[in-house]
C-alpha cells in the first residue's frame, strides 16, 4: 500500500485466485497473454499496488515466480479461498479477493471496495446496473439452443457483480467456517448476517472466460 495515502492504516491484504482448470476457455486462462503480461501477472500487480501483501492461489503442480506468496487451491471455489485465508498474516484486517480473469479491474476500482469496509461495511463488491432483462435458461440446451425461456428479471434494481471484492477478515472467516461452499464470497457473508455493500463497478472490468473475452479485453486495454 502506498505509504500515508488516504485510505488509512489498516491492514489490507489481496487473495488472487488462478487455481482453476479454464474448462471454458480451453486451457490455463490464468498464465493466457494480454497486452505483454500473463492475466496473472497483471490481476497481481494491481493487486500489489492497493495491499500490504498478495497471496496467490496456483493450481496443484504449477509454479509462479512473480509477485507475492503462493499456495496451492482446492477442488472447488471455496476450498481455494480458504488456502489464500489460510495464509494471511495474524494482523490482516481486510482481505480483497479476486482472480485472475479481471485482468482490468483498476486501482481506483480496489480503492472503492476496501473503503466500504473501511467504512463499516462487512463486504464490498463492485456492481454494474443492468441495461437488459435477465432470463433464465430451463430445459436441455444446444449447440443452436442456450435454452427454453424461464422467468424474467427485469433490469431496473440488479446489477452485475464484479472483482475484486473486499471484506472484513474476522466476518469471511466465520462466513467460511460455517458454510462449506457457495458461488461466491459476498453471498456467503450475507448468508451469515453481515452487511454487503455494493460499490460502483467499471464498464472495462471484464470477465475473461473464453478466449473472446480475451480478444475484448484486449480492445478495452488502452482503456482501463
């Protein structure tokens, strides 16, 4: 963390997830090039920028020789998260998590969520409304098929969540310590009665899951 800015003293470490299999995309997306730089590679050092320390979650047998400590993931989400907590130093106070297939989440982007908490809030996650009515997907699907239409979810009130996402260490431990698995931290903290804040989000905060997305980002790079 930048020495006497204005975000204050506490201490504020980032989890960055890369231990997963990239069944989407085809491949390690983790370690995939964007602009010169692994997302890896980038996802950390912007991470590095707004923490006192990162911690970085590898997949079992790879190796990282960039910034911060590593540990090895889980079989699923949460088991990874947990390892990254697992190695928090005793006096972190508020952990940012990520991964990295939001190679282009920004500093200001880390400043907003680690403020809410700062603030009082228990989790902070950054959100973009929703421009589109959401619909979900019933039946069977299809190479030409997503799906049979189900319910709609009117656009006006429901954002999209992004990363990173920021919350108070001693609340996401005993979110984790009483819950075995969810889609995500901040449903899991709300699950356990904490206050979840959401933030203003960033349109150029992709998510990278398919090699598409990643030839969007890379349009998008000059821009984040």
């Amino acid at each position: 963390m930048i020495p006497g800015d204005s975000l204050g003293p506490m201490s504020v470490w980032g989890v960055v997830l890369a231990g997963g299999g990239g069944t989407r995309f085809g491949g390690l997306k983790q370690f995939a090039v964007l602009g010169g730089k692994t997302l890896l590679e980038r996802v950390v050092d912007i991470a590095a920028e707004r923490c006192d320390g990162v911690i970085v979650v590898l997949p079992a047998g790879h190796e990282w020789s960039g910034k911060g400590t590593r540990v090895t993931g889980g079989a699923t989400r949460a088991e990874s998260v947990r390892s990254g907590l697992s190695a928090l130093p005793e006096d972190a106070e508020i952990v940012c998590i990520t991964d990295a297939a939001h190679p282009l989440a920004t500093p200001v982007l880390y400043e907003r969520v680690i403020a809410a908490v700062r603030s009082g809030a228990d989790a902070a996650l950054p959100g973009l409304p929703l421009t589109d009515a959401v619909k979900k997907l019933e039946g069977e699907s299809s190479a030409d098929i997503l799906g049979e239409a189900g319910a709609t979810t009117p656009a006006g009130g429901s954002v999209s969540a992004q990363m990173p996402m920021a919350f108070s260490v001693p609340v996401l431990l005993r979110a984790h310590a009483e819950i075995a698995d969810a889609v995500e931290d901040s449903g899991m903290v709300a699950a356990v009665g904490g206050r979840v804040v959401v933030v203003p989000g960033e349109p150029t905060n992709v998510h990278v899951t398919t090699p598409a997305e990643l030839i969007v980002a890379q349009a998008l790079l000059p821009l984040a």
